[in-house]
C-alpha cells in the first residue's frame, strides 16, 4: 500500500510541536495516536515507534508520532506531570489530517500510562488503549485507626494486645485514576516485559479494574524492547489486537 509521511508543527499551550503522521493511501476509519513517555521522544526507543507506525500504515492504519512539550523537538518546559492538553492538540491535529477517521487508538508508553486514560475517559473517539510496560503513581498508604493510635499514643500496650494486626493497606490506584478507568468503556492492551516484576503488579491493578483487558507478555523482555525480536513481538501483537475489533 502507498504511503504518505508528512512533519506536523501544532499548538499546545502556546507551545508549537513538532510530530509525524504516516497515512496510507485508503487510511481505516480506526487510527493510532502515541505517546512516548518522560524518557523517550517521538521515534521511540530503538526506533521502536518509528518501526511500528510503518508496519500499521502499511495495513491502513494511520499513526501520528509527536514530542510533547519540552521533549525532543517541541517548544515548552519538560517534566509536566499531565500531558493531556498535548494529547488533545495532537487528536486534533490526526483527525484534520486523516478525515477517513472515525476512532483512534492511544499508544501510551510507561508513564504516559496516566495521562493517556485521563484524556481517554473524556473523549468518545478514543476506543482503545494500548500500554506498553505501564507505569502508575501509587498512592500514599491509608494508616488504620488502630495502627495510628498504636504508633502515636501507647505503641508497647497495643502491641502486646494487638501482635497480628494486618499492616496498611495502599489503595489499588490513585482516585483520578480508577475513576479515568471506570468511566472509559473501549478496549485496553497491556504489553509487558517479563523481566521486570513491577509491570506485572500494574498490569494486575489494571485488570482488577478492567476484565477484559488483554495481556501479551514478552518473554525476558526489558522495559524497552531493547532486542529486535522482543520489538517485532510487540508489534505484531499491537497489530493484531488494533484491527480484531
């Protein structure tokens, strides 16, 4: 299929941002939109997203790449914890150049894990978020009253009346963020590289949340597909998910 790469310079925030889109000749009326995270920039690690958006365009599926705001060749200052006015300049952006499209898909990477389900829970055209190796921030544990009285007030008396007391509990996930969950309805991909056991504890809060997640684990892989086989693994994956609904 026929192919079209054009460079895109979009407001956010009065920031300009520089991103790619690649467009096939007849696009499917299903896109995908990526967000690299804090560490890395449009084209991915590797060239990892760079790699990917070739191999979905090459199926009629159009994917835009962009830095946000202080990262890589866009405008602004780094380190914003919430990138979803980036991400909604940027939807906007792929929908004027891809009219074909009706819904879009939103790659999040690490910890743009956040920003991409508070934006997702707000906005009807996103049907699908696809997670690699997904990062959440944890909440701060919540100190039962026995367990606060016990540590402030007569921690030898409790104690020896209490020596099994369960220890706090963390919330499952942040309050913003298991409400972004709750109220988005499409479909969600969880990726994960097996050699980091952190993955697998946000992947299981996830799907506590969200039963009909699906999961793909890449054997041994790191937290960048830093090896051309765990790469072309998580490509084919995110292929076949994107275009089985």
């Amino acid at each position: 299929m026929k192919l079209e790469q054009r460079a895109l310079r979009f407001s956010s925030g009065g920031n300009a941002l520089i991103g790619i889109v690649d467009v096939p000749e007849r696009p499917l009326a299903r896109g995908l939109l990526v967000l690299a995270d804090s560490r890395q920039y449009r084209t991915g690690s590797h060239r990892q997203f760079t790699l990917l958006a070739r191999l979905l365009a090459g199926r009629g599926v159009a994917v835009m790449r962009f830095d946000r705001s202080g990262a890589g060749d866009s405008e602004g200052r780094d380190g914003s914890a919430d990138d979803s006015a980036d991400l909604g300049a940027a939807m906007k952006e792929l929908f004027i150049h891809v009219p074909e499209m009706k819904e879009s898909v939103i790659l999040a990477a690490g910890d743009a894990t956040r920003s991409a389900a508070l934006y997702a829970a707000g906005d009807a055209r996103v049907t699908g978020l696809a997670l690699f190796n997904p990062e959440l921030p944890a909440p701060p544990p919540q100190e039962s009253g026995a367990r606060r009285y016990m540590r402030r007030f007569a921690p030898k008396l409790l104690r020896r009346h209490l020596p099994h007391a369960a220890p706090p509990r963390a919330a499952a996930l942040p309050a913003e963020l298991a409400g972004a969950f709750d109220a988005y309805a499409g479909h969600i991909l969880l990726v994960l590289g097996s050699a980091d056991p952190a993955y697998e504890r946000t992947a299981r809060l996830l799907e506590r949340r969200r039963a009909h997640c699906r999961r793909v684990e890449i054997a041994g892989a790191d937290g960048d597909f830093s090896r051309s086989d765990w790469r072309e693994a998580v490509a084919a994956a995110s292929t076949s998910w994107l275009t089985s609904w």
